[in-house]
C-alpha cells in the first residue's frame, strides 16, 4: 500500500478543519497560515493527512499511488514535559529496586513520528473510544487522547503499576487526561473483563507481548469492535535487553534474545488471510482496515 507525497490542505480559510472542528491543537502550533496552504505530508495530522486511505473511500483494485512519510505531531506542553522526565529518570536503578517489573529503557517512549502517527490515524478514522494494549510511559496515550473528542474515551492497559502510575501524574494535569481510563493487568485480563462495559472500540493500538498479538485481535473480533474500526499493531521487535545477571558480569553480548520477530512475522501471516481486512505496513506499525465494500 503506498501514501500520497503532498496532500492538499483540509483546512478552510478560517483555520477550522471539516469533519475534525473538535481537535484543538497543541499550544504554539501555527493555527491559520499554515493550514490555509498546500503542505507535505510528515505535518500536523489534523493540517494534511498523508494517510488519507481511511478518509477516503477507495474502490476494490484501485491503484494507490505515491509514499510514506512519517507525520510529526508538535509535542503539547505536558507531553513535552513527559519526554523529557522519561528521560532523565533512571529506569535501571528502578528496577534494581524492583519498583518496576521490566527494564525500561527511555528509547521505549513514543517520539514524534509515532505520536503523529497514531493522531492521524485517530483523527482520520474518526475514532471516538479508543483502546490501548500496552501503554508504557504514556506519551502516545496522552497524544491521542488529545485528538479524540471531548466526549471520547481512551482505555489503556499497561502490566506495570510503577509506569501506569508515572503517566497519570502528567495525564492528571491535561484538560485532555480525564478522557484516559487506565486498566492495569495482562491486555488478555482486560479483553475479557472490563472491555465489553467500554467498548466497542473505533481504533485498537496493539504494542504489547509479541506473541500476544494474534489472539489479542481474535478476541476484539468477538463483538469488541466498531463496524469500521482500525487495528493498529506495533511491528517493532523487542529491544532485546539482557537479564542482570548477564550485565552484572560484563556478558551481554553472549545473550540471545527472543525479539518477538517470529510472532510478529507469524500474525502478520494471518493477518494478510483475513477477507474483511486490508493490511499495510508502514513506520513500524500494522494497520488493518476493513475493506470497501463492492
């Protein structure tokens, strides 16, 4: 599947954008001169979508010309402040003290391209509740929540206490967090307890366990799922960390890690045998959408 290099601007000459008035953008974001021209797809989502294939109706076989490139979405205040507490926080000295159950590491925070991302897709779906299987720091949670509308819900699921406490810290002081639900366990524990009260779900954000992948999206199949809901998978493998005992003694590079590639590689397979979906791959995600109907 391949994306528009420039798209033209959505945006009418007053600033509003049609279909998305609700989306307030982040603070400092050029609101007028920049929406009113032509602008390249890798801007604002809410200014030029370059991934206008879920906003516009496409026929069955219709070619699809043109590229990728990855939106950058201009940090609001408060997930400029999380980016940078992520940062300077020493996750290793964390889990040393066994406050959090992995080895987080500051790279696993969501930057730009993968917060403008998830905004687009967001915003062009339309999606009104949306769910999230695998929170970690809370960036790309707040960053959609900041997109859907005032009267949308964002679930997130995170299996770690000590991260889904350090995000609603910062969620807490966005006019944007009470639309964020928090759910801490396994995303299997949430599918099947507390997410047929909050859903069904417009967009679903997969960026949990690997080999969860596949059965965490058969059983959003089973009623969890809006008509024309999006899926969303993270397609990154794992980072590969070395346990202690192999850092302790100066022996990580004899560590072999299950990265997780041969899962993901595994749902990608079914996904592309699933009728109702179409599959593209890009800026390190999965991104199914139903097909157009003939």
């Amino acid at each position: 599947l391949q994306f528009c290099r420039t798209v033209p601007s959505m945006a009418s000459q007053n600033g509003s954008i049609p279909g998305v008035s609700h989306i307030a953008l982040p603070q400092g974001y050029p609101h007028q001169a920049a929406h009113t021209q032509n602008l390249s797809a890798g801007a604002f989502p809410t200014a030029t979508f370059a991934q206008n294939f879920l906003a516009v109706p496409q026929k069955p076989g219709s070619p699809r010309p043109v590229s990728w490139s990855p939106p950058q979405a201009p940090p609001s205040d408060i997930i400029g402040e999380m980016r940078e507490a992520v940062k300077a926080t020493d996750w290793w000295q964390l889990y040393l003290d066994k406050k959090t159950k992995f080895r987080v590491a500051k790279e696993w925070s969501a930057d730009a391209a993968r917060c403008g991302l998830l905004q687009t897709l967001c915003a062009v779906s339309g999606a009104k509740r949306v769910l999230e299987i695998g929170q970690c720091c809370g960036v790309a949670t707040l960053a959609m929540a900041e997109v859907l509308p005032s009267d949308g819900m964002l679930a997130t699921v995170e299996i770690d206490p000590f991260l889904a406490d350090f995000a609603k810290q910062f969620w807490a002081r966005s006019v944007h967090g009470t639309k964020i639900h928090s759910f801490i366990g396994t995303g299997m524990e949430y599918l099947k307890g507390q997410a047929p009260h909050d859903g069904p779900f417009d967009l679903v954000v997969i960026d949990a366990d690997k080999d969860g992948i596949w059965e965490y999206y058969c059983k959003l199949k089973q009623g969890l799922l809006t008509p024309k809901a999006v899926v969303v998978v993270d397609t990154t493998p794992h980072k590969g960390q070395p346990p202690d005992r192999y850092v302790r003694f100066g022996a990580e590079h004899k560590w072999q890690s299950n990265s997780g590639q041969d899962a993901i590689e595994d749902a990608l397979k079914h996904f592309q045998n699933e009728d109702s979906v179409s599959v593209a791959n890009f800026g390190g995600v999965a991104v199914l959408y139903p097909k157009p109907q003939a």
